[in-house]
C-alpha cells in the first residue's frame, strides 16, 4: 500500500456507496415524521416525485412503481405485448430484462452486444426481426447511451415495433443533450440501492406517450379503471404502488443527482487519464456527443490477464472491482431451462464478457481515492505481463 494513503471508511472503495448527507437525513427525518402521521401510500409525496422526476428526464409522464423490474413488464403491458411476441434483448444485462419479457407474456430474443459500448449490437438485433418481432429493450448498460440509438429507435419504428429503454444504470445520462428516458417509447429506471440515485427498492416509468402513461397508471393500482366513479378493476394487475417515504427518499436523491453525477464523471476522467497508454486494460470511453451516468467504470482487459487474480490482488489491498453480469443473461439457469440456451451461442458477447473489468466508482471517492486504485490496478497489471513475459 502507498505509505501516502490513508484508506477512510467513509470514503470506501467499493463499487456502490448510497449516500444521503447530514442535510438531507435531516429533511428525511422530518418528512418521516409528517408521513407516520399520515397517509404513508400513493400521497402527495409521490406525486411530487413522479413529476419531478419524469420533468428532469424531459417526458411529460412519470409512474412511480415498486421496482425497475415492475417499471419493465408494466411497460410492456402497456405496449400491448401479446402471448408469444418476441421482444429483443441484449445479452448484457441484469435478468430481470429479459424475464419482464417472460412474465408479461413473450419471449425475449436474444442478441448480441457491441464490445466498443456493452450495448445492444444495433445491425445484430435488426438481423433477428422477424414478423412475430414486437419490440426491443435496449439496456444503457453502465449508464452509457450509445451513438446509434436514434437510428435504431427510427429502424424499428419504421417496422411497427416500440422500443423500451432499460435505464436502470442511466439516471441523468445523456446524448445529443436529452436525457436517458425520453427517446424510447418508455424509459424504465431502478431506485434500488446500487444505482446512481436510490429509494431503497422502487422504479419509475417514464414515457412522452399519453396511450402508455394511462395504462401504466392503471397497471400502477392493480389495474384499476381510472374512468370509473367506484373502485372497478379493468385489466389483469399486480400491486406496483409506491410509498411516501421511498418518494420522500426520491425526492432527496434527485435534488443531489446532479452533485452525484459531477462527482462520478470527475472520478472517471481521473481514470480515463490513469488508463490511457495502458496496454493490458482499455476503458469504454463515451460517444463524444454523450455523457454517461457511471454506474459503472467499465474496462475490458487483453486476453492475457487474469481478471480473478487480478480481483484477488486488488481485494488484498481493499478495492473491490467486479464483472457485471456474470453469467451473461442467456446462460443464467432459468434462461437455459426455459429457452435452450447455450454457451457459445454468442461468441462475440462471450468472448467480451470474459475479459471486462469493473472499477469502483460513486460520489464518495475522493481524488486521492481514484489516483490510489489507479496506482494499484497499474502495478497487478505489469506485474501479471511481467510473469507472463
């Protein structure tokens, strides 16, 4: 360890670190107290948040729900996806993509990623449209929006398909100055604790579509009819309300979003310095007319390093870095049972998943912080070359 640099607890060197300042846990307690005496569910409070929230993603309609997961199958539903419709997806990506699929009634086809962003191979996913086709989940994985989006969105719009925008990792993302959320038919987002902003569980829908936005509140309240004078249920629906203290939360989180995002995007420029000329591991570097949220710094490594030894050796000098996902979607057992799936259905994705690398990056990591794990990272990396030199 550098005999310079003195870890904090505080300031942990960890992939995720939710945080809420003194300031802010001050508000909290406060709203909780007003909330404990009085309606805990579906008030005021998220209201506010669901306006305030879909207003900052640049959509007209915003649905609080119970998780990302639920934000993802209510958009489906109220895309009018039908028993047996394909709907594209990635195979770089959580499982609950493609099991909202699954569980609003389709079947999610698999595709490629590109190894320049981790996102959906464009000219892949457009190669495996076919006339049961309904539509495609595209994944801003690590909070990255890629270049093409637009185009491919203009694509599939042009075969009749809708496009949802998994932006679980992308809060405050952008691309060509908009923000993650608005291009699709439906921007979905997680608030879970490992994400760029969080309510402790909970997901929001955001759309620009009157259609989706009626339904999804619908589908919000058990599938509730909005129109009826009495409490009638109109379509099938599970419970996806949202409560006042995970929106008090939301609304504490978002006020500090910008800060977060600032002090994420300062930590990955530290990097991008740190890395550059560095031959064994290459960062995934943002399309210059985009700015990427960070979920995640992600590298990917030469085929020669041992990324578990060199997880292994950071660990020893307290980093964590890590590999999202692993095993890639296709190849979790569910998947495999459900669909057939195999390793080396996708070689290209395989081959880049094996050898990616994630490094520890959230608002709490101080500049002295970055500059120690780049230190760190760049010594087990020659020091793997010079053993195999």
């Amino acid at each position: 360890m550098q005999s310079s640099y003195e870890p904090n607890p505080d300031h942990p060197l960890t992939l995720a670190c939710p945080y809420f300042s003194p300031e802010e846990q001050a508000f909290l307690q406060k709203e909780f107290r007003e909330i404990l005496n009085g309606r805990v569910s579906m008030g005021p409070r998220v209201a506010k948040f669901e306006a305030e929230f879909s207003k900052y993603c640049g959509t007209p309609h915003g649905i609080a729900l119970s998780s990302g997961t639920a934000s993802l199958e209510v958009a489906l539903t109220s895309l009018g996806l039908q028993p047996g419709d394909e709907v594209l997806v990635p195979v770089q990506t959580f499982t609950a993509t493609a099991m909202a699929v699954h569980l609003a009634g389709g079947r999610p086809v698999f595709t490629e990623i590109s190894e320049i962003t981790f996102c959906m191979d464009f000219d892949d996913a457009l190669s495996r449209v076919t006339s049961r086709t309904r539509g495609a989940i595209v994944v801003h994985f690590g909070g990255l929006i890629p270049a093409r989006l637009l185009d491919f969105i203009k694509q599939m719009h042009d075969r009749g398909c809708f496009v949802i925008e998994d932006a679980a990792h992308a809060h405050g993302s952008e691309l060509r100055g908009a923000r993650a959320g608005s291009f699709g038919d439906a921007g979905c987002f997680s608030f879970y604790p490992t994400k760029i902003m969080t309510t402790g569980e909970g997901g929001m829908l955001v759309t620009s579509r009157e259609d989706v936005a009626q339904t999804a509140r619908s589908l919000q309240n058990r599938g509730l009819d909005l129109n009826a004078r009495q409490e009638l249920y109109s379509r099938p629906g599970r419970n996806n309300r949202f409560t006042e203290i995970a929106a008090a939360m939301g609304l504490s989180q978002l006020r500090c979003l910008p800060e977060f995002l600032k002090q994420r995007r300062r930590v990955a420029r530290l990097y991008d310095s740190g890395l550059t000329g560095n031959g064994a591991i290459h960062p995934l570097v943002p399309d210059p007319n985009s700015l990427s949220s960070y979920w995640r710094y992600v590298t990917l490594l030469n085929e020669s390093m041992d990324r578990k030894n060199l997880k292994e050796a950071l660990a020893a000098d307290g980093i964590a870095v890590d590999w999202a996902y692993d095993p890639p979607v296709h190849l979790q057992p569910v998947f495999r049972q459900l669909m057939g799936t195999q390793k080396g259905m996708f070689p290209r994705s395989e081959s880049a998943l094996s050898r990616h690398l994630c490094l520890p990056i959230h608002p709490r990591l101080r500049e002295c912080d970055a500059e120690y794990i780049l230190e760190r990272v760049s010594y087990h990396a020659a020091d793997q070359a010079r053993a195999v030199s």
